[in-house]
C-alpha cells in the first residue's frame, strides 16, 4: 500500500456528515450552540496559525495540526479543553511528526507572548506562566493523542491545489486568491466534512469566479453535471472564459453527481463563512465574496454561520477573514504562489 493510498483511506476514516456537527460533545454534554462552537473553532485557528507563523513552521506542519483540531473537538467538548491549549498542543505535536522539531519551552513563550501581548524575547525562560503553559500542552497532548487514535496522517486541499496549478496554466491572481480560500477553509470544518480534492475544486472554483467578476459564469455553470451547452454571459471589458476553463476543475477531478454536491455545499459553507465576517472592518472586496449567489443545493440545512458579531463577547471584536484582496495580492506568498496567513486577530 504506497503512502498516497494510505493517506486516503485514513482521511476517510475522519469524514463526518454535516449532520454530525449538531451532536458534537461541545452540543450533547456541555450545551454550547452551534453558532459559537464555530466561532470559537475558527478563533482557534487563527491563534493555531499565529503560532505557527511566529515558530516558523512550513506550511505542512500548520495545515495538519488544523486538521487535527477539528478531529479533537469532535471527541471533546470546547468547554473541558480551552481552543488555545489545544491549538498549542496541535502545533507541538505536529513539529514532531513533520521533522520540524521545535523546543517545548519555545513553544511555550511563543504562547505566552501571544496571549499577554509581550514580546518573547522579553519573557524568561523560567517563568512560572511558561512552565504552566509546558505542562498544559503535554496533559492536553496525551489527550490528543487518544482522541487522534494516533493516526497522524493528514492531507491537505493545498496539494491538490498545487496539482491544479501544474495541470494548467491559471492567472496568478486566481492561483493566489485559490492559496488563500484553501488557508481560511481550516477556519471552517472542511477538512472534517469532505475530502481534500473536494476542497480543493471548491477553492479553486470560488476564485475563479471572485478574480472574473460577477458578469462570468454563475458557480451553478461551473460545477454542472453535465456541462451545460447554453451561451455564457460576457464580461463587460474581456472575452468570457470557456466553459473548458470555467469547469477545468471540475473536469479535471472528475467528480461524480455525488461529489459535485459535496462541491456546491463546500462552496455554501465557504460563503456563509466569509459572509458571518464583519464586513465593515474586514477587506473591502469580502462584502463581494459574501454576496456571491451559492450554487443551488438539493441539501436541506440551517445556514452554519450567522453573524459572528451574535457569538462575541462585548469585549472581543468580530474576526476578519485572512484571505488577502486577489487582485492585489497584500499577502507575502507561499513556496508555490499562493499566499500565506495574514494573521491580524489574537484568536
């Protein structure tokens, strides 16, 4: 069995319906809505994120342990094991298994920097918060390892994404919009409720249609089945793009009805997310993104994300979204392109 296949099966194994976020442990035994269970995993994130960027982590060692702590919350409650000891406990664990060692006690003061706002290189190593915040991540390590069953292995949407970009030559500015709907997609529980090719056609999908503009191809047209024959709209100031180009993803993967479904509801949960952002102090172009019509769907659910401004404490802002205006790529960008986190919120 050769690790791509080995890979597979075991994400599979961590695939949930999207049912399943209904009965979580945060649901069932501590009573902590819907609504602010996502909130909070999307907080995580972020602050899994900062840790990552301020310990030098590559790109790989950040997406596994996000993947990883949306397995966990799926096992504990948020309420019994704080999102930021979690996310440390992630990060460390995941230095380990993608030979990217880092010292405990470094982790440690970066998380303490983090959440007091004082510069690492002012904190000692022998203060007493780090050596609670070392043991806090060890106990919540073991706890982690039991609720991963040990299973490491990890796949991310960026792969499938890199594929993507190999297979056909895109606009930069898709490529690196594609980049960065992958990084936010860890803000949302994605990566326990599809698998990474859906993901992926989804991200890549979504930025399409963001870099070309409203007058394109509607997300139904793009991820139809079968490909529909009828004329496109033109854009206003440039020649529409093919059917060809619109559905390469799509065509590319070559997705069953099934999938295409698991596609359009990836492209659902993506805009909900970006739409429960404060639009006011968030980028301008996510009031854009937010207002894109998602593809029709035969699934009959609540909305996931209302307003995260409904689920924050008065003392606690709204989060903005990481993902960077496309077409004029703010981000520093990643080894392939594509742009990294632009971390701006504490988590």
């Amino acid at each position: 069995m050769n690790s791509r296949h080995l890979s597979l099966t075991s994400s599979i194994q961590w695939l949930f319906p999207i049912t399943a976020l209904q009965y979580t442990p945060s649901r069932t035994t501590s009573d902590i809505s819907l609504e602010k269970e996502l909130y909070d995993r999307s907080r995580g994130i972020e602050f899994l994120y900062r840790l990552a960027v301020s310990l030098g982590l590559p790109a790989s060692a950040m997406y596994t342990a996000a993947t990883w702590f949306h397995r966990f919350y799926m096992r504990y409650s948020m309420e019994d094991y704080h999102r930021q000891d979690v996310a440390a406990s992630c990060i460390f664990l995941a230095t380990k298994t993608e030979e990217c060692g880092r010292k405990l006690r470094d982790v440690a003061k970066v998380f303490c920097s983090k959440v007091s706002k004082i510069d690492v290189v002012d904190i000692p190593d022998d203060s007493k918060d780090v050596e609670e915040c070392q043991n806090n991540i060890l106990l919540t390590e073991e706890v982690l390892l039991e609720a991963l069953c040990f299973d490491f292995v990890v796949d991310s949407p960026q792969v499938e994404l890199v594929d993507l970009f190999d297979a056909q030559q895109e606009d930069p500015h898709v490529e690196e919009c594609a980049w960065s709907i992958a990084n936010d997609s860890f803000r949302t529980p994605l990566c326990i409720l599809y698998p990474t090719r859906i993901i992926a056609a989804a991200c890549y999908v979504l930025a399409q249609y963001v870099v070309e503009g409203p007058q394109s191809p509607p997300l139904d047209v793009r991820i139809a089945s079968p490909a529909p024959s009828a004329s496109l709209p033109t854009p206003p100031s440039h020649k529409p793009p093919s059917p060809e180009t619109s559905r390469f993803a799509v065509e590319y993967f070559g997705f069953n009805e099934v999938e295409l479904a698991g596609v359009a509801e990836a492209l659902r949960i993506m805009i909900e997310y970006y739409g429960a952002q404060d639009l006011h102090s968030a980028y301008d172009y996510l009031a854009s993104v937010a207002a894109i019509k998602p593809p029709s769907s035969s699934a009959n659910r609540e909305q996931l994300y209302l307003p995260f401004a409904h689920a924050v404490p008065p003392s606690n802002p709204p989060l903005s979204s990481s993902t960077p205006n496309p077409v004029a790529g703010q981000t520093p960008t990643s080894s392939h392109g594509g742009n990294t986190p632009d971390i701006t919120n504490s988590g």
